[in-house]
C-alpha cells in the first residue's frame, strides 16, 4: 500500500511538473504580476497536497530520505524552471519596459516634434501676420504719401494759379493805370487847349463887349455911387481869394499824402493835375490887369435873379455866364473824380475829393462871390462824378474831346431868372 501510494503521489508531482512546462509558453504571454500570482497558487497548492500526503503515510518514514531526494530533485527541477520563467519574464519585462521606453521616448519626439512644428507654424503664423502689418504699413505709409504728394501737388496748383490771378490782376492794373494816364493826359492836353481858347475867346468878347459897351454907355450905365461900391467888393473878393488860397497849401499837401496811404493812385494822379491846372490859373490871374473902370461888369445893370439855401441874389449876364462856368467846369472836374476812384475800386463819394472841398477851379474872384461859385461848382461837381464813377453820361455829354453838362441840367441846376 505505501509503494503504490508514494507512487501515486509522485505520478501527481510528475504531472503537475509536465502541465506546468507545457502551460510555461503560456503562461510567458501573459501578464508578469497574473504570472506571478498564478506561481505562488500552485506553490501553494503543491505544499497544501504534500503536507496532505505526509499525515496520510506516517508509516512510510522508512522511505522518506529517497521521497526527500525526488522531491528536493523535483523541486530543484522547479526552481530552475521558475528560476528560467523569472528570467524570462524578467527578460519579457525589459524588453516590455524598453518597448514602452522607446514608445514613451516616441511618443516623446512625436509631442516634440509636434511641438516644434506647432512652434514653426506659430512662427511662420506671426512672421506672415507681422509681414501683413508691414505690408499694411507700407500701404498706408504709400498712400499717405501718395496724399501728402497730391495736397503737396494742388497747392502748388493752387499757389501758381493764385500768382497767375495776381499776376493778371496786376497787369490788368497795369494797363488801366497806363490807359488812365494816357487819358489824363489827353483830357489834360485838350483841357489846357480848350482853357486857353476860352481864355481867349473871353477876352475878345470883353473886348468885344468894352468896345460896345462904351458906345452904349450912357444909356446902359449905372449911377457911379453903384459902379464903385463893385468895384470896392471886387478887391475885397480878390483880397479874400488870395488869403484862401495862402491857406490852400497846407491842405493840398496832407491831402496827397492821405491818398499815398491809402494807395488810391489814380486819384493821386487826378488830384496833382486839378493842383496844377489850380495854380497855373492862379498865375495868369496874377499876371492879367483889369481897368475897373472899363470893365463893363461895373457899370452894366443887374438883369438876372438866382438863388439857394433860401436866399436870392441878382447879377448881370457878366455874373451869370460866370455861374454857367462854375457849373460846367464842376461837372468837368466831378467826371475825373469819378474815373479816379472807379479805376483806384474805392468806394463812391463824391464828398471825399479835394476838388469837390475846394470848388474854386475857373473862379477869377470877379463877377460874383466865392462861395455861389462854390455852390454851383459843387452842383456839377456831383453829377460829374456820378457820370465818371458809373462810367456813362446821364448828366452831361462829350463831344469832340469835350466834355459840359446837358442844357436842361444846367437851367435846373441856375434855375436864372431874367429881370428884363
């Protein structure tokens, strides 16, 4: 009984060991920690089933020593089987750990990798986002330029049609001024022509009127009481005019220099040739000698009654053609006035004008007294300028280099009355 059963339990061991070698590859591919717990079971189950069979065959100690042989033989046989499987699964596990080392290093490159193209591709994201913003600055910067060099082109445009305009507008003064001058100068030949004409022809008709006057005489004169009281108010009038005009001079001058400042050259102009027409009057009155008692203002009786500013006077045909003159040569000297200030584009008044203030032009202190001839000078002074500054001839007309107020303005403006 006890051989067959120590065979027994030996057949078992035997078994146990051939299951366990082939079931080794098996067991190799799976996991090393349910290896591990696998081996330990067994172990374990082995030693339970050995201790089992030792309390069953106590009487089998006499063969104890070759059963302890077999089965430190057999377990030797598995500890180098388990020795082998720890070896290879030690192995298995290196390899595993170098496998998941190479996947982890791997996987390592791969996320560098990665993150190195993540970070070439941020690079290349924000040098062409950087390209773009210069791109965008450089058109910017370019079409700033491009209105810079457009404002920079208009102004200049605008700069040289401006000095164009200017340029224009001063040759256009240029020439107005010239064309003025040329005028003046004609108007001022023809005036000195026409001055000395009817400077003549009013001494021949003084002569004239002397010569018949003195065959009329005694029936025409007037009580001599009457004929020197004239007299003594014409040298009282020609002593009056010489103070004003010592008196003039002073005026003349700041006159000018206000219209220097004030750059109305063409009224400059017009206002030296009315101061020279003035004086060369003023030099032939006092060159001319006149006989009071011939004269045949003096003696020749009133005939003509005028008035203004609610006053009247009387006068003869002498003192009547005299207040003609003032009207007619008024309107003359208005008319250049007119023109003066219409070229100088000053504004109109009449009032401003030296000639208009000093009214005195053609006025030889005889006949009648300064101030009717400044009266009625003013009067066609007024209507002149109108004339000249309108550029037309409402009041007046100009024939053959001669400009005189119409005849129905005139009689309006004497408004002489014939006493018979």
């Amino acid at each position: 009984m006890n051989i067959i059963s120590q065979r027994s339990l030996l057949a078992i061991a035997l078994g146990t060991l051939l299951a366990a070698g082939f079931n080794a590859p098996a067991d190799a591919r799976q996991d090393p920690r349910e290896q591990d717990k696998q081996q330990h079971d067994k172990q374990a189950k082995h030693k339970a089933g050995a201790d089992k069979a030792g309390k069953q065959a106590p009487q089998r100690q006499q063969h104890v020593p070759a059963a302890q042989a077999n089965a430190r033989a057999v377990e030797a046989r598995q500890d180098a089987i388990a020795r082998q499987r720890n070896a290879e699964m030690e192995s298995q596990r290196a390899a595993q750990q170098r496998s998941a080392h190479a996947q982890r290093q791997a996987q390592q490159r791969q996320a560098q990798a990665a993150e190195r193209r993540q970070q070439a591709a941020a690079q290349q994201q924000a040098a062409r986002q950087q390209a773009q913003r210069r791109q965008q600055a450089e058109r910017q910067s370019a079409e700033q330029h491009r209105l810079a060099a457009k404002r920079a082109a208009e102004r200049q445009r605008a700069t040289v049609a401006h000095r164009d305009l200017d340029q224009q507008r001063l040759e256009r003064q240029r020439s107005e001024r010239r064309l003025a001058q040329q005028r003046q100068a004609a108007e001022r030949r023809e005036h000195d022509a026409r001055a000395a004409q009817e400077h003549a022809r009013q001494e021949q008709a003084r002569k004239q009127s002397l010569v018949s006057h003195r065959i009329e005489q005694q029936r025409d004169r007037i009580s001599r009481q009457e004929q020197q009281r004239r007299i003594d108010q014409q040298r009282q009038r020609a002593e009056d005019y010489r103070r004003y005009v010592a008196t003039r001079q002073a005026l003349e001058r700041q006159r000018a220099m206000q219209l220097q400042q004030q750059r109305r050259m063409a009224q400059y102009r017009y206002q030296q040739e009315y101061y020279r027409r003035v004086h060369l009057q003023q030099q032939r009155l006092a060159a001319q000698r006149y006989d009071y008692h011939s004269n045949p203002y003096f003696y020749t009786p009133v005939n003509y009654r005028y008035g203004y500013g609610g006053n009247y006077y009387t006068t003869n045909r002498y003192g009547a053609d005299m207040l003609r003159q003032a009207v007619n040569y008024g309107y003359q000297e208005g008319l250049r006035a007119g023109r003066a200030d219409r070229y100088d584009r000053w504004n109109s008044n009449y009032r401003d004008s030296y000639a208009y203030r000093d009214a005195s032009y053609g006025y030889d202190n005889y006949y009648v007294s300064r101030s009717d001839y400044n009266y009625y000078f003013r009067q066609g002074f007024q209507r002149g300028y109108q004339d000249g500054y309108g550029d037309r001839y409402q009041y007046g007309r100009y024939d053959q280099g001669n400009a005189s107020i119409l005849q129905a303005v005139l009689a309006l403006i004497l408004n002489l009355q014939y006493l018979g």
